[in-house]
C-alpha cells in the first residue's frame, strides 16, 4: 500500500484551491508560557538561538556561487556522521530505527570549482561522488517550472533527497513509508539551520510540474527501488 501510495502521488496536484490563512488550534482553558526574549542582533544572545530565529525560506538568490569547501560543511553537519563512536554510527538528525534511508545528491549548476553536473553524498567517506557530468539547468528548470514564483532568480545548486524504500520498511513494513517522511523533515531542518549558519540560503520544493521519474532519470535512478521526492535550492541570498 505505502508503494501504491507513493506511485499515486508522484505527479503535481491539479489545484491550488485553499484557505490561506493561519491554522491553528485554540482551547478555551491555557496556562500562558513566559515568552522567550532575544534580540536576533543581539552578539550577545546565544547563536543557535540566532540561527534558529533566523532560519526561513530564501526566494532570491545572487549570482555569487557556493565554494566547494562552505558545500563541504553544509553537506557534513547537515547530513553526516556524528564522530562518537556510535554502532550503527549516528548521523546528525533522528532516524527511525537508525535505518537512514534517504539518500542525497546535489546538482551543481554553477560553480568557480566544480564540475558541472549531478555529485553523490558519500557520508561513510564524507566525500562527493560525480554521478553524471553535464550541464542540467534547463531540464530541472523546467521540471520546477511551476515554481518559478519562489525561486525566481536562479540558484547554483539542487539538494535532493531520495527514498531508498527497503531500508526502513523491511523493518517496519507498511508504517515504515510514515518513518521515512519523518526522517526527511529532520533533514530538511538540519539543512535549513546550517545553512542559515553559514549564511546561505534555502527554500524547499515538494513538487514540480510533471512525474517526479523526470529527476530519476536524470540522475540515473531505479524508480522502483529509490526515488527522489524532495528538494531544495540552494544559494547565496540577495
């Protein structure tokens, strides 16, 4: 069902029909909470605090590109090993099981020291891996076309998440497809704070105009055993 499910729901929604405002829930009884006070330019206020206060969606880029050594360390602390020793090793967001089955591939598209084209994340190496060479700008543009409102000035580079299905499910069968949405959200929060920390910029994309199989083929992927379903542009904010 968890397969059918994800098949079912590779193409983009067919309307944009919804309530946009605020949601949220109110009960008539609340004990009020003391509100945390901190000044975002503040030196003196706590970093994370900072960077977590700070993080949010960056729809326009520069044309400055992103050095191999700051993608290095976005990449690492992001996504990778925690270096304690642990068995299974830990990385630096929560895992179901500590199955970790999403992989992540990153699509340069501009660059002063990389070669164009779509690069692996070796986390057991803490390396980049060159998948395919190329020049990929127009096809995934046009994959994000229906999003040209959030990203409306380019970006350097693609961040994909892609689903490796067994890892979690052999363990956990059907909820497993749940666990590993979850895990995604634990990424894709990692990757906003340290990219906020580094001063760059991010804003995720869930869908684009067509069958997600589009960015499987470019990389080279068997839809049936990893997909991609989540992405981010990546840049250095305007």
């Amino acid at each position: 069902m968890a397969r059918d499910f994800h098949e079912n729901t590779k193409a983009p929604p067919l309307s944009r029909n919804y309530d946009p405002k605020p949601n949220y829930k109110i009960y008539p009884s609340a004990i009020a909470l003391p509100i945390a006070k901190t000044d975002v330019h503040n030196d003196k206020d706590d970093g994370f605090i900072q960077t977590l206060l700070n993080r949010k969606s960056i729809r326009e880029f520069s044309q400055e590109n992103i050095g191999f050594e700051d993608l290095g360390r976005l990449l690492s602390l992001s996504f990778g090993f925690r270096h304690d020793n642990g068995n299974p090793p830990l990385r630096t967001y929560a895992s179901a099981g500590a199955r970790y089955p999403i992989e992540v591939y990153v699509a340069v598209l501009r660059s002063d020291d990389m070669e164009k084209g779509v690069y692996h994340f070796n986390v057991k190496d803490n390396s980049l891996e060159l998948v395919k060479r190329g020049e990929f700008s127009d096809k995934l543009n046009s994959f994000y076309k229906n999003q040209d409102e959030v990203i409306p000035t380019g970006y350097p580079c693609l961040v994909l998440f892609s689903m490796v299905f067994n890892r979690t499910m052999q363990k956990y069968g059907e909820r497993g497809y749940r666990f590993m949405l979850m895990d995604a959200g634990h990424m894709g929060q990692n990757l906003y704070l340290v990219a906020t920390h580094l001063n760059l910029g991010v804003v995720a994309l869930g869908a684009g105009s067509d069958n997600d199989d589009r960015i499987d083929n470019i990389i080279g992927l068997e839809s049936s055993e990893e997909n991609v379903f989540y992405s981010f542009a990546l840049g250095v904010p305007q």
